[in-house]
C-alpha cells in the first residue's frame, strides 16, 4: 500500500506523530494556518546562514521562474545558495525545516555530492553519493555519551537498547531526526518504518542543554564527524533503526511485549565465513 502523503495543507500536523516534537521547538510554537512559502520559510532562520559559494541561503519556489534551470539542484545549491523548493509539498518543507535545523551538515553534504559528481563515470552513481542519500533522506542521528548504547544499536541489541536501558533515554541517549523523508512517512506510522543511524558521541553535559542547543551542537558535531572520519565513503557506518522502538516516539512502545515483533527488532545477520 502506498504511504505517501497527500500535499494538503493541515494545520495539526505537529500533532499528528510524536516524532514531530522537536519540530514544535523549531517552529517556536508559531501557529501555521496554511503553506509557509519559501520566504516564511527563511523568516525561520535566527540569523541568515552562508553556503559554500559564500552566497546567503536561499529558497526560492520550483516553477518556470527558477532561477539557473541549466542547473541541476546540488550544483545551484551550491554556486548559487538557491534551494529550489515546492511550495505546496511535505517532502520538500521538511528538507527546508532540516536545513533549519542542520544547516553546516547540509551545507557539507551538497559539497560532498559536488566532488562525488566530478568523480561520477556517467549515472553510475558512487558508493559516496548513496551513503549520502541514505542519511539525507533517511537519517537518524543517534546521540550518546555512553559508548555502549552506541554499540547495542549497531549489534541489533534491541532489548537491551530500548527496554534494559530505557531509563538512559535522552538523559544519555537522544534520537534526532536528520532525514526529511523520516517526518514525511511518520505522518502514517507502520510497522516496519525504518530509518538510517548514525552513531556519534556526545560530551556528557550534552543533554543538559535545551533543546535547540542541542541541535545548534550536534550540527557542529556532525558536520566535523563526517569530515574527520570520511564516515559517508560507502553505507556501512549507517545502521538499520526501527523508527517505532525509540522511546517516546510510539506509545505502544511503553509496553515491553512491542519489541517482541523479531520481524520488526530484527537479530543482526551473523557475516558470512569466506571459505579459501
């Protein structure tokens, strides 16, 4: 069954998941009452923000009027500061909010897009430009001073992530969500809903700031996590994450039989022994 949404203005959206949350925060409590538009989008941002060009981030309305239509949308982007952007579609008002939110970790993105392109050998994308892909549209940024949380999320310890260690939940461990196609299909949450996780560790005072500290901080942290480690060369620092088992983000999960479902808390595949 398709579960995309339909691009028809709602005013309770923010009610509509928990996952939205911390949207709430970034929205100021501002009241929506239809499409914000590419400028009220901007209006968002609390000082204005410089892309890679040196030119001011922008956001301008994907119609005939867009300016350097020879471009495509990672090269204007980034020569121009331009995110094209539909007015009136969900998709593309939660990238415009992830820029809000992450803007030097998409500002990096574009950038690394840009030298996966020049290395591109026709539309054979690289294994970059996918990992790329997966955490932009996917991606959900997994927050912990505590080094072994971080390593039940990648050995698929569901148990003892979000039910022996549910206690530690965003007091030692946070999820944030960087992946706009994430907000797009929480609107109908399913079984099965999966995002990306990258892992980073944070300092332990982390989760002592507010919240949009905590944003303004992991975005910086991000960012020169991706360029220290080249953690984005292919998709294997990314692990599989059932969106539905972070605690606070489905109430069903309050209940410890939820992460029985094996089809959805899936065991780690042991690797395959390589026989000479």
């Amino acid at each position: 069954m398709a579960r995309n949404i339909i691009n028809q203005w709602d005013p309770e959206f923010l009610e509509r998941s928990l996952i939205f949350a911390d949207l709430k925060i970034l929205l100021r409590n501002i009241q929506l009452s239809d499409w914000p538009g590419c400028q009220g989008l901007l209006s968002l941002l609390a000082s204005p923000i410089t892309l890679s060009s040196g030119k001011a981030l922008d956001m301008q309305p994907q119609d005939e009027n867009l300016p350097y239509p020879e471009m495509g949308y990672e090269e204007r982007v980034f020569k121009t500061g331009i995110i094209s952007t539909r007015e009136q579609n969900w998709h593309d008002l939660f990238n415009a909010f992830i820029w809000l939110l992450f803007p030097q970790t998409k500002i990096l993105l574009n950038a690394l897009h840009m030298q996966e392109l020049a290395k591109q050998d026709g539309k054979k994308r690289t294994p970059a430009r996918d990992a790329i892909t997966h955490l932009d549209e996917s991606g959900i940024i997994i927050a912990s001073s505590q080094p072994k949380l971080l390593s039940a999320l990648k050995a698929h310890q569901w148990h003892q992530l979000f039910v022996a260690n549910r206690s530690l939940w965003w007091q030692k461990i946070g999820a944030f969500v960087f992946g706009h196609g994430m907000y797009e299909k929480a609107f109908n949450p399913f079984i099965g809903f999966t995002g990306k996780a990258y892992c980073i560790s944070v300092p332990d005072d982390f989760f002592k700031l507010d919240k949009l500290q905590q944003y303004q901080k992991l975005d910086l942290l991000l960012r020169e996590n991706i360029k220290n480690n080249n953690s984005l060369s292919n998709s294997r620092y990314l692990s599989p994450l059932p969106i539905l088992g972070v605690p606070e983000w489905y109430e069903e999960n309050s209940n410890p039989g939820f992460y029985n479902n094996k089809n959805y808390f899936r065991e780690k595949r042991a690797a395959l022994s390589i026989k000479h």
